[in-house]
C-alpha cells in the first residue's frame, strides 16, 4: 500500500526511519595513516596560522572554471575567489579560508577547512572528484514517469552510507500516479524500500504542491545535496523550493566571469528562508548516478542497510550467499527478512565490483 491514496492525494504520509548510527569513513586516497596525522596536524598548523592572519572564513557557493564563487554569510554578496594550485580540488559546500590582497585582485582561497562529509564522482581517467562537501543528507528525486530504477536507487543508498550521511527519497508526480499498473509497481517498490533502515521517503507533487510541504520540513535548517534522473522534475522542484533562484544564479553569473551560468558544476543555494530557515540545497547537474565498480565488497555490504546485519552468521566464513548452506543471508530471504529484488541487486553490484579488481 502507498502512504496515500491516489484518489485522495491531500493525504499524504511520510515514513520515518530510525536514526542512522555514524559509520566509518572510506578514502580512496591511499595515505598510509602516519601520512593522514601529518596531513591534518600541518593543516591544523596552517589554519591556526591563517586566522591569526585574519584570514575570512568563506562558503563555496560553486566552482566555476578559473573562478571560485564564495559567500562569507548568508545575504551577503557573492565574490569570485584564486586559490592556491595545492589544495586539491575544491567544490561547493567546502568552508576555505581566504586571504585578501593589497592590491585589487582577487581574493585567494588559503586553506579548505577539514570535511565533516564529501561526495565524490569517480572518474576513470582522473580518479575520484569531490562535488559536494559537508551534506548531512542526499535528497533523490523520482518517479513513475519515467519509471524508477531500484539499480539506480541501491547505488545512491550505498554511496550516502559510505559517505555517512542519511538517504531522503521524494517520489513526485503523485498527481498523475493514476494507472493500476503504476500503482501497483510503486506500491511494491515502496513496500520493499520503507524498510530499509536510515531511509525516509515523502511522496507528493510540484505541480499541484502537494507533500510539499513535508519536503520542506524534511530539507528545513539542513544542507542536502540534490539528484535524480533526468526528467524526475528536479529543476520544477528546485524552482518551487527556491523562488529567488534566479537572483541567487543570476549574482552567481555576475562574479563569475562566465558571463552565463554553467549548467555542468554543482551550486549551492539558498532555500527558502522563511520555510527551511538556513537550509541550503546542492544541485549537482553534471551527476545523475553513481558508479559503485570501484568501491570494497565491505562498502557494498555495509550500503545494504537490512542486509549487512545478517552477514557473518553465515556457516561458511567466505559464504557466497548463493548455493551454500546455513547461509543465514539466504534464510533471511527465505523468511521474508529480505527482499528477492534487493538480494539480488546485492549480488549484483558486488560481482561487478569483484570483476573490476580483477
Ligand atoms: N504531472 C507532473 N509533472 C511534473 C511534476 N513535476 C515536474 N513535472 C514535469 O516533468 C517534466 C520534467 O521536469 P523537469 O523539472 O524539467 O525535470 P528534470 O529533468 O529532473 O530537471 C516537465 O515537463 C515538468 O513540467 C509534477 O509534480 N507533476
Ligand atoms: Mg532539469
Ligand atoms: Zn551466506
């Protein structure tokens, strides 16, 4: 059963999950962990030096070519930023610190603050690229028209596991959910996706507003980051969650040089202040999915929330959840404890990870 019914859509219930516990954090990067203390302590040396300097604490807004878009507080100006060449690469939602100089050029980005979290595209050639800092959730947007992927969806459960940080699914267009056919699809999907634990789900529609309300209150005094398949409605949401976007984008542009707003970066913006107070969402144009080929069997494990508990019960310890017996993985399924579509989406993903190491 949905949470509402198609026929009464101002009825609308919204499923909460149980508060997720903070997991590990993984790094592609490979510092051996000696490395990683020094890292920090230099930067830790760095910064405190920086801010006896008086150096100004700064938001990237967006990374845009040869500038970076920064904010030092909320309503204030945009600014266009330098940075120095060996920071790595910086995206929005980073906090920088920055120096100004003498002279009328720009300001310069001295130092990104440590990360609380980071979301990173894998890129074959390049390696891992970071698009979004310090989220505390993902907002994945989707629906029926065009029909949801669960594929797609397991991979952003698993990537906002690995990232620690908690999973809302909004399903929009419920006004026009009407078809059997549809239902009963949605209806299935949700049955198995409402138990996933750390997982919430809103359902509603931009165009008639419903649930929007809901949403807001889900996105209210947070930092999101924003994504769904093309189509899904993302930009209609944006717009309805954001009614200044075109000031916001338009200040963006101005500083940036570009003279027109790169559609390809990610940006943050500012939600509606007077119903999400200082929540602030990232819209990641150029990222519609997540590549999951790289990633350890244990990050896919652990990214499958209501399975990962039943791992390690098995008889055999290098059990392959397939043929074997006492596989306490394959009794769950049995008993109902796991769903036949999310144990197979398992299986799935780490085989094609296990070929990638290969
Ligand atoms: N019926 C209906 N259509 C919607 C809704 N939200 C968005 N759309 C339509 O879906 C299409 C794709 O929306 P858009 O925002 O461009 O999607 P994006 O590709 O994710 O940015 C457009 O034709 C929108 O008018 C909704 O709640 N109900
Ligand atoms: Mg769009
Ligand atoms: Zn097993």
């Amino acid at each position: 059963m949905l949470p509402y019914s198609p026929f009464c859509i101002d009825f609308i219930v919204q499923w909460h999950s149980m508060t997720r516990k903070p997991l590990a954090k993984y790094s592609n990067r490979k510092l051996s962990k000696k490395q990683k203390a020094n890292v920090s302590k230099n930067l830790q040396k760095r910064i405190t030096k920086l801010r006896r300097q008086n150096a100004m604490e700064a938001t990237v807004i967006s990374h845009m070519g040869y500038n970076i878009v920064v904010q030092t507080a909320m309503n204030t100006p945009v600014f266009a930023c330098d940075w120095r060449q060996n920071l790595g690469a910086i995206c929005a939602g980073d906090q920088v610190l920055i120096s100004r100089p003498d002279n009328d050029e720009n300001p310069v980005i001295e130092a990104i603050l440590p990360r609380q979290t980071v979301i990173e595209k894998q890129n074959v050639y390049r390696g891992a690229k970071p698009f979004a800092a310090n989220i505390e959730q993902i907002l994945v947007i989707i629906t029926h028209q065009p029909m949801f992927q669960p594929s797609l969806l397991d991979r952003y459960l698993i990537m906002a596991n690995m990232v620690g940080i908690d999973s809302l699914i909004y399903f929009n267009k419920t006004d026009i959910l009407t078809a059997n056919r549809d239902i009963e699809k949605v209806s299935y999907l949700y049955e198995i996706y409402k138990k996933i634990p750390n997982v919430r789900w809103v359902f509603g529609s931009i165009k008639t507003a419903n649930g929007l309300a809901n949403l807001q209150a889900e996105l209210s005094h947070r930092k999101t980051v924003v994504t769904g398949q093309s189509g899904v409605g993302k930009s209609t949401l944006i717009n309805a969650l954001i009614p200044d976007i075109c000031v916001q984008t338009k200040s963006i542009s101005a500083v940036s040089g570009l003279g027109r707003h790169s559609t390809t970066n990610s940006t943050l913006y500012h939600l509606d202040k007077t119903t999400m107070g200082d929540g602030v969402l990232i819209d990641t144009p150029g990222v519609r999915s997540f590549d999951t080929y790289h990633l350890t069997a244990e990050a896919i494990e652990r990214g499958f929330a209501e399975i990962y508990p039943f791992l390690g019960h098995c008889h055999f310890s290098d059990c392959s959840h397939t043929h074997e017996k006492n596989c306490a993985v394959k009794i769950a399924l049995k008993n109902g404890n796991i769903s036949q579509l999310r144990y197979d989406s398992f299986l799935q993903i780490l085989t094609e990870s296990q070929h990638h190491e290969q």
